[in-house]
C-alpha cells in the first residue's frame, strides 16, 4: 500500500471509529486505568448499557425516539 493511500485509509478508519462510538470504550479503559488505577474498569457490554441507558434519560445526549 502506497504512503498517502495508507494515510488515507487511517484517516478513514479514525473518522470512522469516532462517528460511530467505537474508539469511546478504549478512551474509557485509558482514561480509567490512568486517573483511577484502582477502579474496577466496566465490561464493554456495560459500557455500551450504561451510554445506552444514559442517552435514553437525557435526550439532548443523543437520542431522539421520533
């Protein structure tokens, strides 16, 4: 793969990660691990259910039912 296709490709693959909430757990885990070391980190499944349950209570958070 050339260099500017595989800078393209990352670029891609980031923008990607960060629209759809996938890169959030892994900035979750780091930023937990770093300034609360001896907290317990969430499973990903409770992550995701507790962003889930969080946006369904607070809609200016991202949820819209209509």
């Amino acid at each position: 793969m050339s260099g500017a296709l595989r800078h393209w490709a990352t670029r891609v693959r980031w923008f990607w990660r960060e629209a759809s909430g996938e890169a959030a757990y892994e900035r979750y885990v780091a930023h937990t691990r770093t300034r609360r070391p001896g907290e317990a980190v969430l499973s990903r499944r409770e992550f995701e259910r507790r962003r889930v349950d969080e946006r369904e209570v607070d809609p200016r958070k991202g949820f819209h039912c209509c």
